[in-house]
C-alpha cells in the first residue's frame, strides 16, 4: 500500500524540487508538514483542498500550508493523461515557516504564508511563475534558495488569490482514518455518475452507517452527502468549462436525475446557476 501521509522533505533540507510530469496524479487524500508551491504543467480532472473541490486544470498554481489535506486527480479518459504532473517546491515549515518571514521587510509573504492555511489558488497568468519554478532544477541550491524567496516575493506582490478551504476547516484525523477517507473517495470518484447509498459506501469501508456518518464528519469537516454533491457539482465546473454539452447532458452525466434539482444543487454550491456560471468564464478567459 502506498503511504498516506507523505514527508517530502528532509529534516536537513530547506526545501526540495520535484517534477511528477509522466507521472500523472495518484488521487490520494493525504497530507504534509511542508508548505507546497505546486504548478499544474499537464492534466485535467478534480482537486481537493481541504474541504473545498473543484476543477484541475492545466495552468493551476496553488500554494498549500502544513498538514493542509488535499488530493489532485487526473479524468482516466484524458487523452494526454499520460504527461499529465506538475512542478512542486517543497518549502521546510523548520527552516523558512512564518517564524523565518516574521521581519518587517517580509510582512506580504507572511500574510501569504499565512492565508496558505486554507489553501491558495492564484489568478491570473501563471506561466512565468513556471518557467522560473522550471529553471531551479538547474541552479545551485543556494541560487536556487534565493530565487524561492523572489517567487513568493513576487507571488505576494503581484498575484490575486482565491482562498480554497472553508476558513473554518479544522479536520481530525489519523492514519487509519486517511485509510477509510480514500477508499470513501476512490468510490466516489468512481461511481458518483451513479446513484450512491449510504449503505454501499459504508459496506465499503467498513463501518455501519451511523459510524461511517460520524467519522467521515469528524475527518472532513463535512457530512458524505455533501461531499458527494460538492464532487458532482465540481466535475459540472469543469464540463462547463472544457466541454461543449449543453446543461441537460451535464447534469445526467454528474449523476442527477432531473435538471432542477441540477440547477439547485449548482446554485447551493457555487452561488449561480449553470448558465452564469459558463458565461462568467468565458468572459474572464476573453480578458486574459
């Protein structure tokens, strides 16, 4: 079994370099104590941040504070799914947290390193933020070092953000519950085209109902059934971004049974209903 909670780094290393393109992405919920800076060079799917889901998309750049869960998770249809990966930094919570930036002169990266917590998206044209992540794997490490901190500098400096994870997402968890929580989400991720009893996903984990209830609240943050609309809702985002199927298709392919209850469920989770909310991307990508 692969391990769930991952370290990337050493205790002896301020920060480590690493690129998973052809590696495409494993999809397991977990969890580290370093800061990730992480690039979406290839791949097209879902991510979860925290208690937040929504579209992977080629482009993505995000910024992860310690012990943030999250997962990344590429479509298996995804033609290119095979270069799919991204260029990650690693940044050691020891060495440079927020006790290395507490100085005056540091003040915007604290606040970015600060707002990490929950989770960052950044807007905008990342590209060159990846071009320079790229070129690390070529410096010395102390040049490369100096750079982080220009990236994070410049990040803080010139980027707008979107906060991921709700400000209030204060998960609990051990090892064992990572076990349950993956195979709940593998499930899903699996099988949420389809209609999904609480008696199927429990079965599949191993609990009663009441149990699995319970602890999938005390882990997540969030009731199963939420967590199922919140999945089925982002792979609509990002149908409606990627796709030319009209809103009927959408919604019987996220696994609703009728368009109402399709435009309801939307409008709970995202504030707008299809239709908006695929106008208000295509305005914004006609202005980048």
């Amino acid at each position: 079994m692969e391990p769930l909670f991952k370290k990337p780094t050493g205790s002896f290393a301020s920060y480590t370099l690493k690129n998973t393109v052809g590696q495409s992405f494993d999809g397991l919920w977990h969890t580290h104590e370093e800061y990730e800076l992480i690039y979406i060079c290839e791949g097209k799917g879902e991510k979860v941040i925290g208690d937040n889901i929504s579209p992977l998309c080629k482009g993505d750049l995000l910024f992860l504070g310690p012990n943030l869960p999250h997962l990344f998770r590429c479509d298996q249809d995804y033609p290119r799914k095979h270069r799919s990966g991204s260029l990650v930094i690693h940044i050691n919570n020891r060495y440079l947290g927020e006790s290395f930036f507490s100085c005056p002169e540091f003040e915007p990266i604290l606040k970015l390193f600060k707002r990490s917590r929950s989770g960052i998206q950044f807007r905008g044209d990342t590209k060159p933020i990846a071009r320079r992540i790229r070129n690390l794997f070529e410096k010395e490490k102390s040049e490369s070092l100096i750079e982080i901190l220009f990236i994070l500098h410049d990040l803080a400096r010139d980027y707008d953000h979107t906060l991921l994870a709700s400000p209030g997402f204060t998960p609990s968890f051990g090892e064992k519950d990572y076990h349950r929580i993956n195979i709940a989400n593998k499930y899903v991720m699996e099988n949420f085209k389809n209609d999904i009893s609480l008696s199927d996903i429990a079965g599949k984990v191993g609990l009663t109902k009441a149990a699995f209830c319970r602890h999938f609240k005390k882990v997540t943050g969030k009731t199963f059934f939420t967590f199922l609309k919140e999945y089925r809702i982002g792979h609509a985002c990002k149908l409606l971004m990627q796709t030319d199927m009209n809103v009927s298709e959408i919604s019987y392919e996220c696994g609703f049974n009728t368009i109402s209850n399709f435009n309801k469920q939307f409008k709970s989770v995202t504030g707008t209903n299809p239709m908006d909310y695929q106008n208000q991307f295509i305005l914004s990508e006609g202005q980048l």
